[in-house]
C-alpha cells in the first residue's frame, strides 16, 4: 500500500481506537493514520477494544468485524447499548450485503471492504468525524408533526420521541434543511458520507428503510418519498 506522505495539522487533536488482530492491516492503518497526525490507540481483539474504547473517549473508531473474544459486531451493540454514540467503521473481508446490513444494523456507521486503498480509508475517517463535530446549529426542523431539534440531538413525530442513530439523524437533517426538494443519491451520499461512493452502494438505501420504520410507524403520515431515478424528499402528503 502506498502511504500518504503529507501531514493535515487540523487532524492532529483527534484520537482514534484501531481494533485489528491482523498484524500486518493494523500496523498499517496505525501508520497512516498517525502520518495524518491522528492520535492511534491499538488493540488486537474485541475486549480490549471495547475497554479502550470507554477509556479513551476517541473520536471515531475503526474496527475490524472478526475478531477474538468478542467481535466487531457485539462491540458496536455493547457501545450503543450504553448510549456511546462514537462514530464506528468497520473492516470486512465479507462484501456481501447481507455482511453490510448486519453492521449497520448493529450500529456502525459506516462499513469499509478489504482489501481497501489507504485513500478511502482516510476520505471515510475524515467524513466520520466532520459528521460527529458539534453542531451550532440552534433552528428547530419542521415538517407537519415531525421535528428535529439539532442543538438536543432529539427528534420527535408528535409526542413520541423517535431514537435515531448519528447516520440516521445526519441524513433526515439533511433531507430536512431542504424540505420539498428531491435530493439526488450523489448530493446525500456526499452530504453524509463526505465523499463518492461507488455507484452500486446500498448504504443509502439501508438508511432510507431505517428512517422510514422509525419516522412513519402505524397510521402517521408519509413524509419521506422516493422520486424513481432521481432520489428522495421530505414533504407533507
């Protein structure tokens, strides 16, 4: 792989936890992240992880899927059980969709294929922790009965609190900001992941069907509508 030679000085406050048992991947993210002037933390299995992790108070994590005692998976369950909202991206060598559904689902944020050029691996750690920086933003989103409140990290449909996770609350603040206006997969994939995914990625979609359970349950109106061949909006029925 070839490493990165130059250094961004704005990176250098932020401490990342690097989980791999794979010698060889994790001293090289190790390099190249530190080249980037992150501060790494290490560890080669699930437990340790997990205990620096909640020790450490990183920004952003990156976390391999198998590992020993415990796996990537269950860490990202353990973490969210505990309300720790730390931005994850897991490494698979699995690439099925499947693989990717379940990471999401266990509360990652984002999921990173081996074997993986050094430049993604950067641009996706970079758009982690752009979407985790504090937001000033103090205006309350509206949408009929649906609101989001960017200061409280808090959404609700009427009277009922709807949980999100960091992605899933990126993307609906996004789709709220612009309301009745069709956004394409580009703008949203470059909006919340901060950079172009491949084409065929599924993550958009994954996250779309998330909101859509959380924010439509029952009988509560449409909000979020698909435009065939174009993209999505947020607009009243």
């Amino acid at each position: 792989m070839k490493v990165p030679s130059n250094k961004t000085a704005s990176n250098k406050t932020f401490k990342l936890v690097v989980a791999e048992d794979d010698p060889a991947v994790r001293n090289a993210v190790q390099r190249v992240l530190e080249l980037e002037g992150y501060t790494v933390v290490v560890t080669k299995d699930g437990v340790a992880a997990l205990d620096a992790i909640l020790s450490n108070t990183p920004d952003a994590i990156v976390m391999d899927v198998m590992m020993p005692f415990s796996d990537g998976l269950s860490v990202c369950r353990e973490l969210r059980r505990r309300a720790n909202r730390t931005p994850i991206l897991l490494l698979t060598a699995r690439h099925e969709i499947g693989d990717r559904v379940a990471g999401l689902d266990a509360g990652a944020d984002d999921y990173l294929v081996k074997p993986f050029s050094i430049d993604e691996l950067l641009a996706r750690v970079r758009a982690l922790l752009r979407r985790n920086a504090p937001n000033t933003t103090s205006t309350i989103l509206q949408l009929a009965d649906l609101s989001l409140d960017p200061t409280r990290h808090e959404v609700r449909r009427g009277l009922r609190i709807v949980d999100l996770t960091k992605t899933e609350f990126d993307l609906l603040q996004v789709l709220l900001e612009q309301t009745g206006i069709v956004l394409s997969r580009e703008y949203l994939y470059e909006h919340i992941w901060g950079f172009d995914f491949e084409t065929n990625s599924k993550s958009l979609d994954v996250y779309i069907g998330y909101l859509r359970r959380k924010i439509e349950q029952d009988d509560e109106t449409k909000l979020l509508h698909t435009v065939r061949g174009v993209g999505y909006v947020v607009r009243a029925s």
